[in-house]
C-alpha cells in the first residue's frame, strides 16, 4: 500500500528542509524510521530464499523492537520450517561508536553465542541478508554523504553514500531513502573490491497508524543469483516488557 501524498501547503517547507537537511540527518531519521521501524511493534514476517536455480525456501519468524536507556533492541523468533523453530536472535543498537551487538540462541546448542565483528558477513539464517544489515549505531551517521537527489520508482528520494569499515563485508553502500517517510527505497551494495554485490529494494509500503513500514522487499545477491524476500504478513502494537530484549529471554522461548 503506498503512503498518502503530503498535503499542498506542506510541499514547500518540506522541499526547504530537504535543502537544508544534512546527510548525517538524514541517515539517522532513515535508520530509526526506516523500513522495518517496529519500535513498540511485533509483527509476523515471511523470508522466502530462491537460489539461483529457482529453488525456494521460506522461513516465518516474528519481531518486536523496543527502545531501552535510549538504544534500540530487536529480537526475532523463527516458528518455523521445524528445522529452525526456535532460533532467536537479540539485536542491541551500537552505544557511540561502537557496532551493534547481536547475540545468537541455538536451541539444539541450547545456548547463546555473540557474533563477533569478523562474522558480520556471514549470512543470516541462510538468507541473503547477513550479520551487518541487522545493526548500526550512530557512528555510522556521521560517514554518510549525500549526494545529488534522485527519483525512484516515480519517488522523490534523498541519495546518501558511505564507505563502511573494515569489519563489514561492503566497500560501499549507496541508499536512496524516500523523501516522504524516510524508508530506505533503494540500497546499492558494492563488494570490497567495489564490484556490485548486492541490492535491496522496497516492493511495497503500508501505512500502520502513524508510521510507513516496507511490507514487501528484496535482497538480491547480484554476484551468487539468489534473492531474498521479505514480506510482513501481521503487524500489531507490541507490550513487552524491558526484560523481553535480553539475552536471558532468548533461551526462555
């Protein structure tokens, strides 16, 4: 569902702020209203991975998000295939300038385990998504650039670029964020070498009270010929409590 167009008398401030705007302004509105801003919400999310032979595998798993002492955490469940109910994964936005942490429940393992920053391209859940699309901080707001406006999919969209570390598997990420809801409509990925790697784009948007969610988006490996879509098939207000995004609340279930 497409969000609804600004009324006319806002167009002209808008399109002044969006002059004035920095990048690093940008990249943090885009990141905390971006395209999957469940903060206080769960929702229910289909992945579905079709190699490049066309073989499909889906995945269902749901995800709440919660502010928490002014960092973002997110924790996902999976439900099924039975071969990965049960796995959980808490996600705890970078404090300053460090990298976000995430930490890893396997049910057969019965344990918990942290991805180390060298494990950051490793793919996620056998998906084309990996370790480093689950977190940021907002360090990384600060190496944004922007450049020259753009138009995607009939959008007007702002376009920031930033080299990422040496901990990442990307030499430079290119995202075009929506100028109307700050979700990313487009990220270009490029590999270390700076060969295309991978690019993300968002199908389709849903208005959920205030806010714009992607219901509908994929991530191409353009180097392996896989894609991996991401659909949300349920979104509701979310009441956890601050005990529910820690580590010992990954192995309760």
């Amino acid at each position: 569902m497409q969000s609804h167009l600004a009324w006319a008398t806002f167009l002209l401030p808008c399109a002044i702020c969006w002059a004035d705007e920095s990048a690093s302004e940008i990249a943090r509105k885009s990141r905390e209203r971006g395209a999957l801003n469940l903060l206080d919400l769960t929702a229910v999310m289909k992945l579905t991975t079709v190699d490049k032979e066309g073989h499909p595998k889906e995945q269902v798993l749901t995800s709440s998000a919660k502010k928490i002492d002014g960092r973002a955490r997110s924790i996902a469940r999976f439900l099924r295939p039975p071969s990965v109910a049960g796995v959980a994964v808490l996600t705890v936005e970078g404090k300053g300038d460090e990298v976000a942490e995430i930490s890893l429940y396997l049910p057969k393992l019965k344990r918990v385990r942290r991805i180390a920053r060298t494990q950051r391209g490793q793919s996620f859940m056998d998906t084309d998504f990996n370790y480093a699309d689950l977190g940021a901080s907002g360090a990384e707001d600060r190496d944004v650039k922007r450049l020259a406006d753009d138009r995607v999919d009939g959008r007007d969209a702002f376009v920031l670029t930033r080299s990422p570390g040496s901990d990442s598997p990307y030499g430079q990420v290119t995202a075009f964020v929506d100028k109307e809801t700050y979700v990313p409509l487009k990220v270009e990925y490029r590999d270390r070498e700076g060969k295309p790697f991978k690019r993300y784009r968002s199908i389709k948007l849903r208005k959920f009270k205030d806010r714009t969610l992607a219901a509908e988006s994929v991530m191409e490996n353009l180097q392996s010929g896989s894609k991996t879509t991401l659909e949300l098939t349920q979104v509701e207000e979310s009441h956890l409590g601050d005990d529910a995004f820690t580590e010992r609340a990954l192995e309760r279930g």
